[in-house]
C-alpha cells in the first residue's frame, strides 16, 4: 500500500494527509493502554495524520505513542507527523486559549500542533471538559476575541494552522468577515447520510478545506449513529465491489476532496480503513449514494437551552438542519 496523499491548507499554506486516525473513545479515557497501542500499530501501518482534543483524554496517550515511535524508529521525527487538537468550550474565551494550546502540548510533550481547532461554536465556564456541557454553564461565545487569541497561537509558532470544527455556513462567514488569520480547516459530521453539500461548496469557494469526522457515523458514541453502517443502498454498492461499506464511506468522502478521520482500534479494521485509494466509486455509485435521505447524526441537543445562547438547533446549526426531522425524540 502507497503513502497517504495530501493536500495544501489554504490559509498556511501547509499540507494535510488526506487520511487521518482518530482518537475520541466513548466514554472518554476508559482505555489506556489499548488506546496508546493502537497509535503505535496506526504508525506502523502508515498513518501519519492523527486527531484528539482536550476533550478526550487522548492527549497524553498520543503523546507517548510518538515518543515511542520516534525511539522505535517507526518515524525520524515528530515533523513526519500531522497533529489536530482542539480548543474545548471550556476553554473557548480569550484569555483562556493560550494556556489551554500550552496544556495541550505539554499533555502532547510536543512543541507545536500542525492543527489546532475551535471544538464548537459554544463557551461554556472554564473548568469542566465534559460532554454533554452542562446547559446551566453555557454563556455567550465571543468569536472575535476567541479567534484572535487562536491567530495569536499561530503567530507565536505554537500551532501550524488554526481552524474551527462544527461551524455552519453563517458561522464562517461571520469568522471571515474579522479574521486576519481565516480558518485553514472546518471539521464537521460528514457522510453518505449527512453530505454537506452546501457547506462544502461554500468551503471551496473561501479556500476552508474539510475534515471529516464520524465518516462511518461514529457507532457507540454519544454523538453517534448505527444508521451509516446499516445502510443498506450502501450494502448493495459494496458489496458489488468486493469492497465494505465502511470502504465505501471513507471512498465517498475522498472523492469530496476532504480529509477522513477515522477511527478504529481493531487492527485489521485500521487496515482495510487505509484501502481506499486505488480505486472508484462510479457515477452510478455516486447518484444512489446522493439519494440518500439526510439525517444529521448528532444534532448536538446539548448545546441548546431555553436560556440560550442557542435556543433553538436552527440557531446552533443555523439553516443547515433539517427541522421537519424529530431530532428531540
Ligand atoms: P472499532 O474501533 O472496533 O473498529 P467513525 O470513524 O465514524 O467515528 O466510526 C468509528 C466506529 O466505527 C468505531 O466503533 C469503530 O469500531 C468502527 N469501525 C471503524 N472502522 C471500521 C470498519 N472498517 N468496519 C466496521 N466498523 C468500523
């Protein structure tokens, strides 16, 4: 199997592997050494783009998986690695952004990210790093002071790249409309089930590439879906390939120009994920999978309160959900 491709972030003009590995176990930090084990093995296989954030609890296990492939030999150095993190709604207020980028990386034991990320578009009171937030502890997100303390951690080379995850069309564009620094990356729910159309033409146009996360509709989670993988118009297609459905959901998001993150700790899982490739899905493939009636997987319910900020979804995702959906059942 080749090296992963890549592609150039617009906003730094650095690049970005197409495939990355991810890190967000549900329930958080419930399996150490498994988890550390499995980022070794990742390497070994060839990944080299690799996702956490403060909220998982990933961070110091990531870290010691690259020291260890970097004593293993498994890499010459850590610049051989592509490193997301992201900012938590905890630690979203100004002030708060630069001493969270420095916890990160010391959790890391690294001396800058390639990629760090706004995690939402939602402040809550510093303190707690924990999903569901609590909805009594959610305040105003200030975007503009937020933004410039991530453009302040870029400019003081702590950080390659700066970006924002699950932020709606309108969100970014009132991002762009201040930003000196404008985001290099969105990282959203993207899959056959939930294709973002709009939102990835928008992104194309303003030069914000996507990440994409839950792929496979990250089954077993919180913010998860059984839907993407039970699927059947997605059976028919694999299985007319020899190819799994999981194949085929990496496949589709490639052909979309993002970049994938998935996740799996099961080695020949980790393997077949990085089979996609050398191969196509065909206009045939790609008209059934566009029929695909849409159904966002994680709404994101925890971040709506009658108190507000956001009271309603219609305000978290603005018009890019679909409310005729019961998502409140
Ligand atoms: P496991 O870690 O046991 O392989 P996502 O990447 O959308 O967040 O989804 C992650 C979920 O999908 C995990 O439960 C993971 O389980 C499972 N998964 C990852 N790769 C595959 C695959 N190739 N086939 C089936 N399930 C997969």
């Amino acid at each position: 199997m080749g090296s992963i491709p890549e592609t150039i972030l617009v906003s730094s003009d650095k690049t970005i592997p197409l495939l990355g590995f991810g890190t967000a176990e549900y329930p958080f930090g419930a399996s150490s050494e498994t988890m550390k084990d499995s980022i070794l093995h990742a390497i070994k296989l060839g990944y080299r783009h690799f996702d956490t954030a403060a909220l998982y609890q990933s961070e110091p296990l990531l870290g010691e998986a690259i020291s260890d492939a970097i004593q293993l030999g498994l890499v010459k150095s850590r610049d051989e690695l592509f490193i997301t993190s992201k900012l938590w709604c905890s630690d979203a207020h100004h002030d708060c952004v630069l001493p969270a980028l420095h916890k990160t990386l010391k959790n890391l034991k690294l001396d800058y990210l390639d990629l760090y990320l706004v995690h939402w578009p939602v402040s809550v009171k510093p303190g707690e790093y924990e999903l569901p937030v609590k909805q009594k502890d959610l305040v105003p997100f200030d975007l503009k002071s937020v933004w410039e303390a991530m453009e302040e951690c870029q400019k003081l080379g702590l950080t390659k790249s700066i970006g924002v995850s699950n932020f709606s069309i309108k969100k970014l564009e009132n991002l762009l409309a201040t930003a000196k620094i404008p985001p290099a990356v969105n990282q959203v729910e993207m899959n056959p089930l939930w294709q973002q159309k709009k939102l990835r033409d928008f992104c194309e146009k303003k030069g914000i590439h996507i990440t994409v996360y839950s792929p496979l509709g990250a089954k077993g989670t919180l913010w998860g879906t059984n839907l993407v993988l039970d699927c059947k118009v997605l059976k028919e297609i694999a299985d007319a390939k020899g190819k799994t459905i999981a194949q085929v959901c990496l496949r589709w998001a490639h052909e979309q120009e993002a970049s994938v993150l998935v996740k799996s700790f099961n080695e020949e899982r980790m393997k077949e994920n990085l089979d996609i490739f050398e191969w196509k899905l065909s206009q045939d493939d790609l008209q059934k999978i566009n029929q695909i009636p849409q159904r966002k997987g994680f709404p994101g319910l925890e971040f709506i309160s009658d108190e507000g900020p956001y009271k309603s979804l219609e305000e978290l995702w603005d018009e890019e959900i679909d409310l005729s959906l019961e998502y409140f059942t």
